[in-house]
C-alpha cells in the first residue's frame, strides 16, 4: 500500500490542526527584529514547542533560546540549536541537563538553596538568580539574590546574571501605564543585578517587547503565531496562528459545529474567536458556532478559528501547517511537547 501523498491544500489536512499563514507569520518575526536584533532578543519556545521554528528564528540571528521544561532544552541541544540555552523556570530535574552541558551552554534558573543545589548536583554549570519583581510565581526575595549567586560561585557554577517576569504586566493596555510599571519592576531587578553581578539582566516577554527598555534580553515567544489576547494591545504583530476544523453539522436553528474543541484549543485566557459569527460553546470534541449568515455553511466546510492563547494551544498538537493562503508549504513538527 502506497503512503498518504503529502498535503498540498487545506483540504487535504486532517482536522482539526494548526495552519500558520507564512507572510503573516515572516511579518511578525521582522517587526521584532527591527527592536530587538540578534542577542536582545532570546526566544521563548514554550510558545511554539517546534525545533523548526527555532531554526528559522536562529536563521534570523537569534541563536540564544529559552524555554519552560528540561525537555524542550533537551530537544533544542539535539537539534544543534544548543549554542545559550537557558531553562527560564525552577527545577528540581535538572540531572538530566548535566548530562548534556559538554555538547550544549546550558544555564538554569535559580531562586532557592535547594534548587540551587539541584543545579549543583545536577552537574549544570551556569545559573541564573531568578528574582521576584511583581508577578506571584518564581523568584527569589531581591534582597536575598546577592546571597544566592555567592554560593553558587562558591559551589563552582557561572552566575551569569539575574532573571525577573514582570508576567503581571503584560496585559496592561494603556502604554503610558505600561512603561512606568515595567520601569518600576525593572528598577528591583536592576537593584538585585547589583547584587548579584555578571553580563545578562533577562526578563520580558510580548507584551512588554518594546516597552522593557533595562534587560539585556527579552524572553518573548508568543509574537510570532500570536494569540487574541495579545492582538488586544498596540503591538506591531498579527495573528498568523489558526486552528483549523471542519463543519460536522448544521442545525436549521441557527448554529452549526466543528470538530475542534477543548482538546484542540487552549482555554485558559477564554473561548476562541471566529471571523464569521460568534462562539457559541467549546466542548470536548466540538465547538458550536452561530454564523452571521446560516445559510453560507455546509457539512464539510472548513473553519478557521482564532486562539485565545498560543503556549497551550499548541501544547495539544503534533505539527503545524505553513500554508500561504489555501496552498500548504511546510510542516512543522511540534517536537518539544512534553516534560
């Protein structure tokens, strides 16, 4: 029996899946080089878990990545992508990155003595101080950060510099607002920087690309498929990321539903968007649509539907599809899921 011929259009896809628009998606990642060329700019891959994006972004000058889980790190070294990795999140499962730190730069995130001596016997090399300037998540208390990198470099590790996720911050619409907040974070991060010396105040992310003026780098991800949360603020990026589906059925009282749903859609930030009408509900396998014009809609027909959130999004799918327009022009495997 001969293999399934590759894709060539839309509908020749299994849905539901990813389909990124390629000139939408080259857009976004030159308006973020025109900020942040090079090494300001460290990519996220939490937001796209896909060792081909990460490729073509190092291809743009952005050799250094970070990313949330050891896996991810893990995938990015064994794609030869393993130039500055750093893991941008506590762990306590960080062995398994000793193992690899001849054949990849690897630096971990730190904001404790016991994940600190986790990166100890861990045989990491390069840390971090994580530092808590606002968000109630990770990080250490500023005051204690000097201490920290003293016994990191007493254990023998590189203490690069500090790290802080002003995360609570991202989503402040007014810019004016914005700017003055993130200098306020920015402002205990710099302090403990003092503290703890070395080259890299890391932090940033998106939503605050443009407007975190103090870190050396910017830990944005989510700019290139972006996400409707994020298209709600003033930043020079669009939404290149759909998830594609297929009609399963139309009722004559108004609705029809497609065959994505809360297993194919991230749901953290809310339901998803539809250019054609309104997000009725999202169930486990379906979501239920009210079209603005019923009588448009068939069995068979596909819809594009917009994510509220990129990161999880993603997280439930094997691949994305470059399409430009109808026709598909790459898969991208997403071979960074897991842990």
């Amino acid at each position: 029996m001969a293999p399934p011929a590759e894709p060539a259009t839309l509908t020749d896809l299994t849905t539901p899946t990813l389909v990124v628009e390629s000139a939408v998606f080259d857009a976004n990642c030159a308006a973020i080089d025109a900020v942040l060329p090079g090494s300001a700019l460290r990519p996220h891959v939490k937001a796209f878990k896909s060792t081909a994006i990460a490729r073509r972004l190092a291809g743009d000058g952005h050799t250094a990545f970070c990313a949330a889980t050891a896996r991810e790190i893990e995938g990015l070294a064994a794609a030869g992508l393993g130039d500055d990795l750093l893991l941008a999140n506590e762990s306590l499962d960080v062995a398994r990155l000793g193992v690899i730190a001849d054949t990849a730069a690897i630096t971990v995130a730190v904001d404790s003595d016991e994940t600190l001596d986790a990166a100890v016997a861990g045989g990491v090399r390069a840390v971090l101080i994580d530092v808590d300037i606002g968000l109630p998540r990770c990080g250490c208390d500023p005051a204690d950060a000097g201490r920290l990198a003293e016994r990191a470099r007493a254990a023998g590790l590189d203490v690069r510099g500090v790290m802080g996720y002003e995360g609570h911050l991202m989503m402040v619409a007014d810019r004016g607002e914005r700017i003055e907040r993130v200098g306020a974070a920015a402002a205990v991060l710099l302090e403990a920087a003092g503290t703890v010396g070395g080259d890299v105040v890391s932090g940033g992310g998106t939503g605050t690309f443009d407007t975190n003026t103090w870190c050396t780098e910017i830990q944005a991800g989510s700019y290139c498929l972006m996400d409707t949360q994020y298209l709600q603020l003033d930043l020079p990026f669009e939404l290149a990321l759909t998830v594609l589906a297929t009609v399963i059925s139309v009722s004559p009282k108004g609705w029809i539903v497609v065959n994505a749903g809360l297993k194919a859609i991230g749901m953290d930030h809310g339901d998803p968007s539809w250019s054609h009408g309104k997000v009725l509900f999202c169930s486990d396998e379906h979501t239920t649509l009210v079209p603005d014009v019923l009588a448009d809609w068939r069995v068979g027909d596909q819809v594009r539907l917009q994510p509220a959130h990129v990161d999880p999004t993603v997280a439930k799918h094997e691949q994305l599809w470059l399409v430009d327009g109808d026709t598909v022009a790459d898969r991208w495997p997403v071979d960074l899921r897991g842990w």
